[in-house]
C-alpha cells in the first residue's frame, strides 16, 4: 500500500489566527509504508487555540518519528492505544496547568489516524470529523463529542434543528478543558482507491456530504488539494466564520 496526501487551510471570515492544525506524514518502517494524519481545532482567545492544536499534532508527530518507529510490529493496537492514549492525558494535563498558570482558557479537539498497510487506528475527542469515501459513498468514522450529538442520539432533536442550535459548538469534551479526557479508540480497514478525510468543523458546516463526495470523486491525485481548496471556497461563499480545514490520505 502507499498513500496520496492533500491538505488545506483558511483562517475563514471572522477570526484574527487560525487556530487548526494539520500533520499528515509517511515513512517506512520494517519494509511496510505507513503515515499519520492529525487534525486539531483549538480553542482560547488569541493565540491560546494555537498553541494548544499545536502541542498535540506535535507531540503526535514525535511519537510517530522517534517512538512507533522502534516498534518491533508496526501493527501492535495494544500498544498503539496505550501509547496514543499516554499522550492524550499527557497533554490533557500540561494544558489543564498552563491554563490555570495564565489565568486563560484554552482546549483543542483531535482526530488522527495511522495507517499501516490496509489497517487503520483511529484516536479521537471532539467535534472535528474522520470520513471514509469508499466504492462512491462517503461514510462518517467518527461521533461528536458535542451537546447537539448527544441530544440527537437521545431523541431530543432532529437533524434539521440541529443545524439552527445555538449549542451546536458546545463541547462535552475536548484536550486542555477538561479534567478526564476519554478518547473513542477504533481499528477498521482500506481498500485500493478509498479516500480518508479529516476535517475540522468549519469545513462541514455550510456543505453536506453529498457535496464533499461528488467534488472528491471528480478529482484524480494530481487534482486532491484542488478539490479541497474548491469545497473551501464553497464554504466561504456561504459565509462559514471558523477556521477551515480539511486533509485527506488516498490509498494506493
């Protein structure tokens, strides 16, 4: 297997910084190529959002280049998990003190995936989104931690109302903000031509799936970060204030 990356970014139409962040790196570790992708929406006034996105899809990186390296099986989910989980708390800690230190709040969300050959592991908590497009659908691999999610699960809204919620930011957890950090942990597997999509919320607000999956669709490899830049664009038009972005990991 090899991958294919495209990413893209705007600061959107309302805020000073862009306080997302992105790393999408590949290696190639025991004869088997392998990448990590991380995205991060931070959250704090100035630069504080910034900083904290920033440390996570950091400390993941680290971890991908100078620890997962050393693994004697690249593929171990056991130890991927306590590893990925050791960081999360880690840093959910460290944000937690700075934080109190400066008198400030501040707090990211995650999604990040590593893929090994056909097998992928995924580590999340909060709003940004994990989508797989596969055979021309496009599926959602990850649940929001938010209110709205958790009033729509237990049948206290619709999704149409959903979208007109002033709570539909408000988070029921994310890294830096909160004392216990719980992360949804999962395996699943790829196929030849699948593409992986992670996405911060910006991106999905003012688009629908079908959007998404219609431009990527359209998009051989040379033409990915075109197909994202045009969805972002999209965005815009339709007035989206967040930060706004979006990377995706073609399998090959």
């Amino acid at each position: 297997m090899s991958y294919v990356f495209a990413a893209q970014t705007e600061v959107g139409l309302k805020k000073n910084c862009n306080q997302d962040s992105i790393i999408l790196k590949r290696a190639r570790f025991k004869g088997e190529e392998v990448c990590i992708g991380v995205i991060c929406d931070g959250m704090g006034g100035l630069s504080c959002g910034e900083f904290a996105s920033k440390s996570i899809v950091e400390a993941f990186s680290d971890w991908f280049t100078n620890h997962y390296s050393n693994y004697e099986n690249i593929w171990d989910e056991k130890k991927i998990g306590i590893d990925l989980g050791n960081i999360l708390s880690s840093e959910n800690e460290g944000l937690l003190y700075y934080g109190k230190e400066h008198g400030i709040y501040l707090g990211t969300t995650i999604t990040a995936i590593l893929l090994v050959g056909r097998k992928y592991f995924v580590c999340h908590v909060g709003d940004t989104r994990l989508y797989k497009i596969s055979s021309s659908k496009i599926s959602r691999l990850t649940n929001d931690h938010t209110v709205i999610a958790k009033e729509i699960a237990e049948g206290r809204l619709n999704d149409v109302d959903a979208r007109r919620d002033p709570r539909r930011n408000v988070l029921l957890q994310c890294i830096g903000a909160t004392e216990d950090v719980e992360p949804d942990m999962f395996c699943g597997e790829v196929v030849k031509g699948d593409i992986l999509l992670l996405c911060s919320d910006g991106f999905r607000h003012e688009i629908s799936e079908k959007e998404i999956l219609n431009t990527l669709l359209k998009c051989d490899n040379t033409e990915l970060n075109k197909g994202l830049r045009t969805l972002i664009d999209l965005n815009l038009k339709r007035k989206e204030h967040d930060n706004i972005s979006a990377a995706l990991i073609k399998i090959q």
